[in-house]
C-alpha cells in the first residue's frame, strides 16, 4: 500500500469520486529459498501466508480507504472463499524437471481467494510459487467509472535484451529471475518502486505524531483474518463470515 503505484491509484480513484466494485491483486513468484517456507510447522501457511498477505492487505486497503472517505468508516471483508494446492508436487510431476525453486512439503504453492467485501463488491486475489521470470506484483481496481492497474512488479521503466545473461556481468537486474538472459525489466530503484522506504517514513511519523500508521493494527489484523479463514475448513455449505469464526 506504500508503493508508488498504488499511492497513485488511490489519487485516481479520489479524483474519479468512482466507487470500486472489483479489485484484482496477485504476488507470485518462483517459490522461496528459505527452508523454513517449505513446512506448515515452520512458517505457519504457504504461497496464501507468506505471498498473499501483500495482496490480500492491498485490496482490504482500498476498501478500508474507500468507506473511510464516503462514510467515515472502513468496508470489511464479510466473507472469504480460498482454493490452494500442491502444484509442484502432483503425481504426474514426478520425475521431471521443474524450474521454480518452490520446496513445498506441507503447504500449498499455488492458492487463490474470492472475497466477497460488506457492501457486496468482490476482490480476487491470487498467489503462487509458480510463476517464473520475476515477481509478480500488481493490483487492478474496477471503478464504475474506469480502471487503474497498479504494476509493481516487473516495473517497466527500463527494458534491457541480451542474448547471454553474461553480457550483463554482476549488474543487479531484479528479483528472482532465473536466468539475465533475453528481455528483462530492470529496475532502477526497486526499493522505492515497492515502497520500503515511503513505509519507513510513515512509521516514523506515525510515532511522531501519535497517530496511526496507514498500515495500521486494524488491517494487520483483517489480512490475517482473511487468510486464516480462507485456508481453515469451510462452514457447511460455503464460505467463512469473517468476524464469527
């Protein structure tokens, strides 16, 4: 929510005085090199905890921001559906080579969610470990009066081709592409793309002015909520309420 991209999309949708009625986000990558990603024991969920918590937080966001400047409080998540598998590890996969450094044992590597907000406007949210070539991190809102796609990630400011990802030498390009190889995107200042050092800057302030911080406690706690009741066992007969778990 700190990142250029959707600090401007979020100008946007205040200049539009559009309401959103969908949002699409996704974080997906080619899997961790942590070990401790690989198990449930060690880090406590998959692709959905570790990944979809940035966009999951996203899409609570806009829609926190949203009902706080139509009517002064936040539109929450009422309900939540999720999918996830073991991608990598089906039984028709064995034996062959995969290109994704994903080592899933005990959690998922692929998931996506369809929450469904009070108001009834809907996000979809996705997250993998198998998606090769880069982060990918982005998020499209769907107003009554247009459309804002907030790309993150790959950033596309600097295009460079090489037909031999030696050409490029030691130079930084970006996160986790497998090869520097043919078409890339690299980024010019990747920390300030993603909004590392604008979320600094707020904590600071927030501390300084006694206030709370745009990532606050409230969201954390909803990002968290969301996920959790979207990978736990259903109600019968559908999807969690949120709040009444």
């Amino acid at each position: 929510m700190y990142a250029p991209p959707v600090a401007k999309l979020r100008r946007l949708l205040d200049a539009s005085d559009g309401a959103i009625l969908e949002l699409r986000a996704e974080e997906s990558h080619s899997g961790s090199h942590a070990a401790y990603a690989a198990r449930w024991r060690t880090s406590g969920g998959g692709s959905l905890l570790r990944m979809g918590s940035h966009p999951v937080g996203v899409v609570l966001h806009l829609k926190h921001y949203e009902g706080m400047r139509r009517r002064g409080r936040p539109v929450r998540a009422r309900t939540v559906l999720a999918d996830v598998a073991q991608l990598t590890r089906l039984p028709d996969l064995v034996g062959r080579r995969l290109s994704m450094s994903t080592r899933a044992e005990d959690v998922e590597d692929w998931a996506v969610a369809v929450i469904t907000f009070e108001d009834g406007t809907k996000a979809t949210v996705h997250s993998n470990d198998i998606t090769l070539g880069g982060v990918r991190n982005v998020v499209t809102a769907y107003l009554t009066n247009g459309v804002v796609h907030a790309n993150i990630n790959p950033n596309t400011t600097v295009a460079a081709y090489a037909p031999d990802g030696a050409v490029w030498g030691d130079e930084y390009i970006t996160e986790k592409v497998e090869t520097k190889a043919g078409w890339q995107f690299p980024s010019p200042d990747e920390d300030w793309m993603r909004g590392y050092p604008q979320e600094l800057a707020d904590f600071v302030d927030a501390i300084r002015e006694r206030r709370e911080p745009l990532s606050g406690a409230r969201l954390a706690r909803d990002v968290v909520e969301v996920i959790y009741a979207g990978t736990c066992p259903p109600r019968p007969g559908g999807a969690w309420e949120l709040g009444r778990a």
